[in-house]
C-alpha cells in the first residue's frame, strides 16, 4: 500500500487527558481494549487484540487549555502540502509538521468552524492495517456549525464525498460523508451555543448496555442512548471520568433478541397497558362528556307520573292527614286554638269534644 493510498483515511485515534492511569485502567473495562508500553516515554497504546488502534498521553497543562479530548489522525500522502492546503481553505494550524522517529510525520489543524484534528503521513514502514471488528472505530462524527462548509472543506482535503443527508428537523441535517466509497461518518449542527465543534468517535462492541454499565459503574457519564438509528446500529453517548467524550456502536441485533427499554423508549413510544392506574394528576374528562350520561338518570327520577295514578293518592293523603289533625285537636283544643288563631276551628272542635263527652255522663248519671 502506498502513501497516497492513506489520503482520506482514519489512521489512529488519541486520548489526551489529564489523568492517564485513571483512563488506562477506565477504557479496558468499557470496550474491548488492552495497553501496552510503546517505545516513547510518557505514551501508552490502545490494542484491540493484537492490532494497535490509538494512543493514550498527558494533555499538557497549559492554563486556558482545551480539556481532555480524543484526537483524531487522518493520512495524506503529504502533511507539508496538506498543511498548506488547509489553510487556504480557511484552516489554522496548532502544531507545525513534525517527524515522530520510525514512525511518520504529523501535524494538528483546527478546522475553519474550529473542530480540532491532525493529519499524519505514516514512515518508511508498512502503514496501519484495517482496524479489527471488535474494538475498532467504526463511525466518526463531526459536530460543527457551518455542515455545508466542513462538508466542502474535508471534501477538497481529504476527497471525501457527500452521502445521504438526513433530516432532523430543528436539528438540522445529518450529513453522511465516504471515503472509498463506503460510508465512514457524518456531519451534524452543534446542540447549543456553549459546545464548541468537535470530532467524536466510536468504538464498535458486542453489547451496548454493558458498555454503557460498565461505564457508569467505573465513573464515566452516559449522555444519551443506548438507542437504535437507522440501519438497525445501536448507539451510546458517553464521556470517560476526565470529561472526554467517546461513543461505542453495536452491530443491528437479531429480530429475536429483546430490545431494552431506554433503547424502545427512545425510538418509539411504548403504549400503556390497559390495566395500568392513571395517574393522580390524570386530567378528568370534559364537563360536556359526563352530560349524556347523567341526563337520563334525572330525567328518570323526575318524569311524571299519569292523571289516574296521580289523583286517587292525593286523595287517600289528604284524608289521612284530616283524620290526623282532627285527633289532635280533639284531644289539645287550647294548643290547637292557640297554634292557628282560628276561632272557627276552636268552635268546631269544641262542639266535637262535647259530643263524644255527652253519652260518657248520662252513662255516669244512669249508674248513680
């Protein structure tokens, strides 16, 4: 393979971070990684099995400087005429080409929205080989506020060519980008004033959740997912303990297999079972739905009854309550005459009285 075989490509990956044991020991327990000494001090390799994918060193504590960060390193058969190139489309460079001995030559840019990445020629030896399935980047994702413009920018440096575009809605455009013909990542607008644009890469494993428990059990932060994108991939969105921010990538899963809920969730959302309690702040329905239903029950309490049945009840009432009164005052004349005030009545019930009295004496006067 030659030198100009590499333009375009995505040749290592490097975490610079303030705390480097930390992160040796963090990464192996997430993705299916190892370390292993190299031959500079002061700098640690990635290995996904025997294969070298990246490098691990100190970021240099400078004040004001960028936080911890993965770097990425794209090849060109040339870093001096890239250089060059880049900025006059507009790039700025934060370290000039330099030699690394037996190994190749690199540079850093900053792109003209401002993402961070370095080119790099490899040396006299035989170049980087393709990554292994399990533990290599499989997607590289840029974060940027001008899409169009990065699309034109790497297109003319590194000859990569627009993809599908997929819209997001008030997200913008999801732009894929290839390289060779194959898809090899995409651009997307930032998600907030405050997040600078940057390249964020991802690390194919076998599970998704276990990465991500993994990682929450070591210290890391999950920033979104697990959750299923188009292709049938599953993705998570994390950052390490230093605050570098990583992602890992699943390959689609058998139809069979379940799904877990944060991933359903966030694709579609689960209906609710039919037994499920509402909830106590449930909205009650509209005062206009409970008429129909409560509009036959007081008509049926209220309708009226026919003229034949009507009135013999009222009559039998009636008598009842004479009978009733009459009693009462037969037997209380002054309370009845003192409750109504009707000298008719007194009368009337006086007369009555001695009536019923008058066969009781004569029956007295017989016996005497």
């Amino acid at each position: 393979m030659s030198t100009a075989d590499v333009r375009g490509r995505f040749i290592w990956h490097e975490l610079l971070t303030t705390d480097t044991a930390g992160a040796a020991a963090f990464y192996p327990r997430v993705v299916p990684w190892r370390t292993q000494p190299s031959s500079m001090p002061g700098y640690t390799l990635w290995m996904a099995g025997q294969t070298q994918i990246g490098g691990l060193t100190a970021l240099p504590q400078e004040a004001g400087g960028p936080p911890p960060h993965w770097l990425i390193y794209v090849g060109t058969p040339s870093v001096d005429a890239s250089c060059l190139q880049a900025q006059s489309l507009g790039a700025r460079v934060l370290k000039a080409p330099a030699d690394i001995p037996n190994v190749g030559r690199f540079a850093v840019l900053s792109d003209p929205q401002g993402a961070t990445f370095a080119l790099f020629t490899p040396g006299s030896g035989p170049p980087p080989g393709p990554e292994p399935l399990q533990g290599g980047f499989s997607w590289h994702e840029l974060a940027t506020t001008d899409v169009a413009g990065a699309a034109r920018f790497y297109g003319e440096l590194f000859g990569w060519r627009k993809g599908r575009a997929h819209d997001m809605g008030a997200m913008g455009t999801y732009q894929i980008f290839e390289h060779g013909g194959n898809q090899a990542g995409g651009m997307c607008n930032v998600q907030g004033p405050s997040i600078p644009p940057s390249w964020l890469s991802y690390v194919h494993v076998a599970d998704s959740n276990r990465a991500v428990a993994a990682a929450k059990a070591t210290g890391g932060r999950l920033m979104h997912g697990p959750i299923e994108v188009p292709g049938g991939s599953w993705i998570a969105l994390m950052m390490d303990p230093q605050g570098g921010a990583f992602a890992v990538q699943e390959a689609p899963r058998p139809a069979t297999q379940p799904r877990p809920a944060t991933a359903a969730s966030a694709v579609a959302p689960t209906p609710r079972p039919a037994t499920a309690p509402r909830p106590a702040m449930a909205p009650q329905p509209p005062a206009a739905a409970l008429k129909p239903a409560a509009a036959p029950m007081k008509a049926a309490s209220a309708a009226p009854q026919p003229a034949a049945v009507r009135k013999p009840a009222k009559k039998a009432a009636k008598k009842r309550a004479v009978k009733k009164a009459t009693r009462k005052l037969a037997r209380k004349p002054r309370a009845a005459k003192r409750k109504t005030g009707g000298r008719k009545i007194a009368r009337r019930s006086a007369r009555r009285s001695a009536t019923r009295a008058a066969p009781k004496k004569r029956a007295r006067g017989r016996r005497r």
